[in-house]
C-alpha cells in the first residue's frame, strides 16, 4: 500500500505522467481503498493546474483525510494553487511556513501569504497575519509588506 501512495508523489513530479487505469499493482481508483480513490479525484486535475483541486489536494496531504498525511505534498500543492490567486491556499501555506510544516519556518514568507489571503478577505488570515507580524522586525515586515504588494502588481499586469 505503501508504494501505492508514493505513486502519487512521484506521478506529480512529471506533468506529463498518466496514471494507469489496469493491473493488480495499478493506481486505479478502488472504492475499497479511500485512501487511494480520494487522491484521485483531484489529482488529474491538479496536474493540469486547476487551481481548486491543488487546493483540494493540498487539504488531504494536510489533515490526511483521504490519503497519507504528508505536509511536503500539502505544501507543494498549496503553493501551485497559492500561486494562482487562491486565497484559501494562501492561507494554508502561510500556516505552513509559520508552523514549519512541509517548508523550512520563515514567518517572512508566512506574512507575505497571509497578508494576500486577508486581502482578498480571508478572515482568519487577518488574525493571523497580525500576530506573525508581531514576531517580525521593521525590517523583515516591510520587506514583507513589499513583497506582498509586488505579487499582487504582477498576478494583475499578467491578468491584463
């Protein structure tokens, strides 16, 4: 079983890996294993870039709710949805790199992610972007409140 799952790991790396659908030793979705099936779902469409389903898929590595707890894949995923705009991926990660789950701890970068979150009115974020901006120097909090800015000026000059 164990093998099954890292299939999931290792087909992830390569965007152009099929997932095959036969075989006694296959990564065919199989009701009797949940584990398994659940992944699946998203995972075809996260490879493809769906924002939602890396954020889907990033939930299940992180509560391992329908696979293996694994923060390194939940912040994998997190980090190609956060990309993309979504909020509650951000969310996520910055909770990821403040706790030092999947990612080394950098409350920089916690900052950055929960500060975009807030903005685009995650209200958990706003509290918790608050008490890690309470950890941070002047410095790293302005180089962070910078950082989140000139993300943000970038996802709307490529919008555009």
């Amino acid at each position: 079983m164990l093998n099954e799952v890292k299939v999931i790991s290792e087909a992830t790396k390569d965007q152009s890996t099929t997932i095959p659908n036969t075989g006694p030793n296959s990564f065919a979705p199989n009701s009797n294993d949940n584990r398994l099936y659940t992944a699946h779902l998203y995972l075809e469409k996260a490879i493809k870039g769906s924002a939602d389903a890396q954020y889907q898929l990033g939930s299940l590595y992180l509560t391992g709710k329908g696979t293996l707890q694994d923060f390194e894949e939940a912040a994998k995923w997190f980090t190609s949805a956060a990309e993309q705009n979504h909020a509650l991926a951000q969310y996520e990660l910055g909770l990821l790199y403040h706790n030092g789950l999947g990612v080394n701890p950098d409350n920089e970068k916690s900052y950055v992610w929960l500060n975009l979150a807030a903005a685009a009115g995650i209200e958990q974020a706003v509290a918790a972007r608050d008490k890690i901006m309470r950890s941070l120097t002047a410095k790293q909090l302005t180089q962070a409140q910078k950082t989140a800015r000139e993300w943000l000026a970038n996802q709307k000059n490529n919008s555009n």
